[in-house]
C-alpha cells in the first residue's frame, strides 16, 4: 500500500472542537482540536490516551483531597 492511496477515514468520535479520525489506508489517527491537527500511528493513541486516563484521574484525586482540605478547614473554622 503506497502512501499516495487514497484515504479512507472513519470518524471515532466527533464533537465541537474536537475530533477523531482513523485512516483505514495508512492506519493512522487524526486528531483535530480547534484549528490544530495531529496525525498518530495506532500505537502512539492507546499511550496518549492511557496518559490522559491517568492525568485526568490523578487530577480529580487531587481535587478531591484539595476539597476535603478546605471542608476540613472550615469545619475546624466552625467550631
Ligand atoms: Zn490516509
């Protein structure tokens, strides 16, 4: 398969501002976010996506240590 065939592109996910593409010729991801577009090999979006998996987690568990800190506070505020 030469990498002048024609694509053909099925979309994984679609919403405003940002979409995903996949390339059935080249077997490739197309990532559009905003005005910016990203082109990744199969392999390459299982790891962003297990990356961005764990930041998201890690950040809410962040954020709820950080609230229950405050809720903390202000219980000990309250007393
Ligand atoms: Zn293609």
């Amino acid at each position: 398969m030469s990498e002048h065939s024609m694509c053909k592109k099925i979309l994984l996910s679609g919403q405003a501002g940002f979409r995903v593409h996949y390339c059935e010729t080249h077997r490739t991801v197309e990532l559009e976010i905003g005005a910016m577009s990203l082109r990744l090999d199969e392999d390459a979006l299982e790891l962003m996506s297990d990356s961005l998996a764990e930041s998201v987690s890690k950040l809410h568990a962040l954020q709820a240590t950080k609230g229950s800190f405050e809720a903390f506070m202000r219980q000990l505020k309250n007393a």
